[in-house]
C-alpha cells in the first residue's frame, strides 16, 4: 500500500508539472490568516510617536515582473499597480484597490498615496533614466544578477541611491553570490519553508521597529540560511525566524527575515516574506516594509506610516 501510494503522488506530481492547467486541481493554496486587531496596530504606531514628515519629494521605482508562481503567490504585477496606488496614489496607477487579496477593502483615502511622492512602475530591470532619476528602487521578482547589472547597481548605490529587496528578490539565481552579497549584504539562501512564520523583533530599538510588538505571526515562505553568511559587522538584522539547520529537524537557529545594510552613500533593506498576497495586506508586514522603504531612502522611518491601515486585512475590535 504504502508503495502504491509513493507511486500516486509521484505520478500526480509529474502530471501536475507535465500539463501546468491542472495546477489548481492538483494544489490547493492555504487559507489566509486571522487579521490583527486594527487597535493594536494603532497603538503600536502611538508607541512610535508622531510621524515624521518631510517634504523631501521622492522618487520611488517599483520593480516587477511576470508572475512566475500559482494563485495567491509572487503575483509581481498586481503588487506593483496596488503599491504604486498606495504611494503615488492616482496620478501612479488605475488600481481600483489597495489590497492584494480579495475582494477591495474600503478606504476613503485609498487613492490619496503619500505626500511628496512620485512612483515609477519598472519591468525586468530599471532602464538608464530610473537608476538615474531614482531615490529609492524597491524590487519584488528575481533579479538578473548579470555583471553589467551588478556594476549598475554598484554605481546606483555608490551615488547614495536606496535598494528594497522583498522576497523573491532576494534568492539569487542561479546561485548564491558573493559579489552580490557584497553589494546588498545577503547574497542569497539555500533553503525554504511554507508555513507559520514567528518573527521575533531582535533590534527593537532600530527606528524600523520602533513600537512593535517582541513578536509577530505570519504566513509566509521564509528563506535561509544567508549565503555567504552576513557579514555582522555590516549587517543589522532587524527580525529572525527560528528554523532548522539539519536534517532531522532538531536543531534550530535563528535566521534573519528583515535586515539594513549600508553599502557607502547606498542603503539597503532586505525582506524575506512576501510569498503570499495576503502578506502584502497584513498591517505589521506593511510598517515594516514601508519604514524599510523610508530608510533605504534616507527619510524618517515613520514617514509612511500613514499608509500601514490603508486598505489593510485588521478587525476592528
């Protein structure tokens, strides 16, 4: 029985990866979870104090490309047309909503973006005039880690420019990269997981983390264990996850999900999650990820904070 059984799910895997429409039967995405307390989140961010503003004008560069995975995960295009929403507001995108899962979540400021901000949508690789024109560069989609594109973004960094990696951008192809873990302080991982995620704030007085919570809950894909290692002297590691490091599951370390790293002018904030659309809505993920955005840029962390509850999955209680 038991060797039947391999035999069906090995078939059911080939046939699944033969005739890719099937996907949908073979696969069936997990549920999203339960939405955080929008009371908690605004008194996370009241912890923090009041925001910043600035009336610096920034140019922000949205970095996408095709989907490459199924229903719910890496979908690059709708999270650049939402986030180009939720930044530049109308003037930046036709999205008739803000959150990536589901139907749209109301907002009456869903079209407002952010002040002093002007959003540039970019597909495969930033053209000449957006590494030139750019403040900050934030990319979600693999990245071509070609010579030509390592020594560009070298020179984009060196002239102080600002670089967000979320998720699959992080996992260089076709393998983990000492030069670019030079250039972005991460040069890829080796391993990945589907599941809960307990991200533990490690660098609480960090002004990314500023008023969060010790611990956070996600559903997600982390991506571990950083390869070539961090460089601890250069890297600040803002978050971990505690995931295996053999094969039997026993043994445990704890693995950075959110980082800063410092390349001369040029700053970098790195972000593991993000697999899933519904992530992208999660208010905690989205302070931390726009306080990412806002140090990258050399602006004050709390600058977008405003945007963390627009259109966010949180349940008023």
């Amino acid at each position: 029985m038991k060797r039947t059984m391999k035999r069906l799910k090995l078939f059911l895997m080939l046939f699944c990866w033969l005739v890719p429409s099937t996907a949908t039967i073979c696969y069936a995405a997990p549920l999203p979870p339960e939405p955080s307390a929008r009371s908690e989140v605004e008194a996370a961010l009241a912890k923090a104090g009041a925001v910043k503003e600035s009336s610096r004008r920034l140019r922000v560069v949205l970095l996408a490309d095709k989907k490459d995975h199924r229903e719910h995960e890496h979908d690059y295009p709708v999270w650049q047309e939402r986030w180009a929403l939720l930044l530049g507001g109308r003037a930046a995108s036709a999205a008739t909503q803000l959150n990536l899962f589901g139907p749209a979540i109301a907002d009456p400021k869903a079209a407002a973006g952010a002040a002093n901000v002007e959003v540039v949508c970019a597909h495969g690789w930033p053209t000449d005039e957006q590494f030139a024109s750019a403040d900050v560069l934030v990319a979600f989609c693999y990245l071509s880690w070609s010579d030509d594109h390592k020594r560009q973004l070298k020179q984009y960094l060196d002239r102080g420019g600002g670089l967000v990696l979320i998720h699959s951008a992080t996992w260089t192809k076709p393998k983990a990269d000492a030069e670019v873990a030079a250039l972005v302080g991460v040069g890829g991982f080796t391993r990945f997981r589907h599941g809960l995620v307990q991200l533990e704030i490690t660098a609480a007085d960090h002004p990314i983390c500023k008023g969060l919570p010790s611990k956070l809950s996600f559903l997600d894909e982390t991506y571990w264990p950083p390869t070539p290692p961090v460089a601890a002297d250069r890297v600040t590691t803002l978050a971990v996850s505690s995931e295996k490091t053999d094969a039997t599951g026993e043994q445990t370390s704890p693995q950075p999900m959110f980082w800063t790293y410092q390349n001369g002018r040029g700053r970098v904030f790195g972000c593991v999650l993000g697999h899933y659309t519904w992530t992208f809505d999660d208010p905690w993920f989205r302070i931390l990820l726009l306080r990412g955005i806002a140090w990258a840029a050399g602006e004050p962390t709390s600058r977008f904070d405003p945007l963390a509850l627009r259109g966010a999955r949180v349940a008023d209680k």
